[in-house]
C-alpha cells in the first residue's frame, strides 16, 4: 500500500507537479488534478468528490513547500486511518 502512494506521489504531484511549474505557475496545481481525478475512477463517489478539495489542498501544500513529502505523508495517515475505521 504504501508503495504504492509513493509511486502515485511521486509521479502525480512531484514530477508532474513540478515539471509543470516552471511554465504553468500556479495552473500547473489545476493541471496536474486531471490525471489525478481519473486515477479515481472505480473507487467509491464520497472518495472521488474529496479527491479535489483535498487534492488542491495536498496540491498548494506541495508547490509552496517545494516537496511531494507532506502531502505524501498525509495521504498515508489518512489511507490508515479511513482503513481503521472501515475495517472496525
């Protein structure tokens, strides 16, 4: 699982995000949520709906902190914890 979400941070919101930066500034964030949103596809609705307020969220964390690392972090927290509470 969590290789995983690193392979999927890494390429969407690290090299993606960051390739796109330099070019497209800030719309690079609205960019690179394309691809993102379609990797969605088949998971449950509520989780497609929350994957763009908190992508844009995960996004602007990462292009002013210059680092895929928190929102990678987070997205590991939150896979665990809805995991968690699914489960129970």
């Amino acid at each position: 699982m969590v290789p995983l979400l690193f392979a999927w941070e890494y390429l969407l919101r690290g090299f993606l995000l960051f390739g796109l930066r330099e070019r497209f500034k800030e719309a690079s964030i609205i960019i690179q949520m394309a691809p993102f949103v379609l990797l969605y596809i088949g998971k449950p609705e509520v989780e497609i709906l929350m994957c763009i307020p908190m992508g844009l969220w995960f996004r602007y964390i990462a292009y002013k902190g210059k680092s895929f690392w928190p929102a990678f972090i987070t997205h590991v927290f939150i896979v665990f914890i809805l995991k968690y509470f699914v489960n129970f």
